[in-house]
C-alpha cells in the first residue's frame, strides 16, 4: 500500500467544504500544532496536535455537507485503489459477524446480568451486529445508521432503525441497556457531545462498548505518519485521550482491550461524569514521536530500538507491576 500520486485523486475537499474547529473538542484548548499537511489518500486535509492534551484531529474538518458528498461519491473507491482489493458487501458482512462474534465472547457475554432488554447501536452499519445481540439475546434492537442502503440492509434484517446522524437521533425519554458504538467514534464529528449524549440514553445499570483505533499503535506499526492519516477520521484517539473523554462524559471502563489490529476496546458502565485534566506532557510526547516518526521515515531508516520515552514507560509500568504483586 503506497500514497496515492498527487494527480491521480479522484476526489478534493473544496475551501467551502471545510471548517475550523476553533477550540480542541476534548480539553478547550486553542493551541494546535500542524503535524501533516495530506493523508493517506494524497487528501489535502491538515491534522493538529493539541498542544493542551494531546488529541490529534483535522482542522479545519469536512462539514458535515461535505463528509456526505465524500462518503457518497469518493469513500469505497479510495479505499479500493489503496489496498488494492474491491470492496464486497458479502465480505463486509461475514467480517461484521465475526466481530460480532468475538465481541459478544470476549467483552459482552460475561457482563450481562440477564436483566437486559434493549440495545442501542449507534453507528450500526448494515445492523449484522445488532441483529446478532437481539437474538442471542432477546433484545430489542435500535440502529442509528445515517447511510441509506446500510440503513435499509438493517431494516431488512427487522430492526428498528433511525436513518440519521447520531447527533440528530433522540430517543425521547427511552434508555437502553446495552449501547454500543462499534468502529464509529473516529468518524463523529464532535466525539464528546457524541460520548455525553449515550451517557444520558443509558441506563442506570447498563453496559456501553466503545473502540476506537489506537492511533499511536498505527503510527508505530505503520512507521509513516501519512500512512496513518484517512480524512474519514476527523479524530485520531490514543488510549490516553480516550480515557480523559470516557471520564469526562461518565464511563468506568470495566474492561480494555487491546487489540492486534490496533484497537482498543472499552467496556464501561454508568458513572458521575469527572472533571479532566489535560496533560501537556503527553501531548508532548506525542509530538516528539511523531517527529521521531517523521525523521526517520525521511532517512530512510526503521529503528530496531523503542521509541523516544518507552524505555523509560516500560520500566514505570514493570515497578508498578512487581508492587503490585507484592501484595498479599
Ligand atoms: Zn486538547
């Protein structure tokens, strides 16, 4: 997989089609710092740094309008000239029922206590993974899907479902269970009004499930910054911004995941939502990793070592870890 050349990009955000952003969407913050100027596309969309917290998203970001031309008319065919591989809508949903699958085993199943009677998914694609809860279940399934033909794929399965943005869906006084937010809340365009609002649809005792891609793993793994930048994501997570806006919107993760294909998943319940503090050390970290990245991608050169900074993490976490098994 290798950029796109310049020439041969078959779609462009317009000025018209982009905003700016103005304050950092987790902690306030106005200090932003240019990190690339293009994706893996050959996009010209500018992803930021911020410089209070260390959250890494697109400024100025697609318009909603714009996303929806994008989506439309550009999206499948980008990602098939990248990867080289058509894109199947019987594979896209054999990979949603293994997903499906493996999350029920992994991180749902063992939570539920079988009172349980509604689920919300939020973001739900062609519904595979909320039909695969409702009837394992007995749930009665919610979708929130905003593209037509994924949205009538979930209907034909008998599912209820809201054709909108989530940021338009409301549920009236109805909460739900189980909530999920399944590969989605890289794509929404304001992640903690997004996180706060599922706050209040659930309930007091329910179990809400939401992963995001680990962006520093990808940038590590990838080891070329554009390579991990897609303008379908207005926002890059790591492990340490998900977990400020998860305490942020009222979530106790009762379960991380990390998993190999560079996600982490959280598994939460319903907690009094805290006041954050941003850490500008991590977003300086950040920052020198991905300069870290830059500079030795442009040499040419894969270093063999560990990142600036992980040494000296690793052994933090060994300390921790030998205390912790210290006691009794
Ligand atoms: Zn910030």
């Amino acid at each position: 997989m290798s950029p796109m050349p310049r020439d041969e990009r078959p779609f462009a955000f317009d000025d018209d089609d982009l905003e700016p952003v103005g304050a950092c969407n987790l902690c306030g913050g106005r200090r932003f710092t240019a990190v690339s100027r293009s994706d893996r596309y050959a996009l010209e969309v500018t992803t930021v740094l911020c410089e209070g917290c260390g959250l890494v998203f697109l400024d100025p970001r697609p318009s909603a309008a714009a996303y929806r031309r994008f989506y439309r008319d550009a999206y499948r065919p980008l990602v098939e000239r990248y990867t080289g591989r058509r894109s199947d809508p019987a594979g896209l949903e054999a990979d949603q029922r293994t997903y499906a699958r493996k999350l029920d085993r992994r991180l749902i199943r063992p939570r539920l206590h079988g009172g349980e009677r509604t689920l919300l998914d939020v973001g739900a694609s062609t519904g595979v993974v909320a039909e695969h809860f409702a009837r394992r279940y007995g749930l009665r399934a919610t979708c929130v899907e905003p593209a037509p033909a994924e949205a009538a794929a979930a209907r034909r399965r008998g599912l209820e479902v809201a054709e909108c943005q989530v940021e338009d869906f409301d549920p009236g006084p109805r909460r739900f269970d189980v909530v999920l937010l399944c590969q989605t809340v890289d794509h929404l365009l304001d992640v903690g009004g997004v996180l706060a609002r599922i706050h209040d649809w659930l309930a007091d005792d329910g179990l809400f499930f939401v992963d995001a891609v680990d962006f520093r793993a990808v940038l590590r793994s990838l080891h070329r910054l554009s390579a991990a930048l897609h303008a379908d994501h207005p926002y890059y997570l790591t492990r340490e911004t998900m977990d400020l806006y998860l305490r942020r919107a009222g979530f106790e993760v009762v379960a991380l995941n990390v998993s190999t294909v560079f996600h982490l998943d959280y598994v939460c319940r319903k907690a009094a939502p805290q006041p954050i503090a941003a850490d500008p050390g991590f977003a300086r970290a950040l920052y020198d990793e991905i300069r870290w990245v830059q500079a030795t991608h442009q040499l040419g050169t894969k270093p063999s070592g560990p990142p600036p900074g992980a040494l000296r993490r690793l052994r933090r976490r060994l300390a921790g870890l030998l205390r912790r098994s210290d006691r009794p």
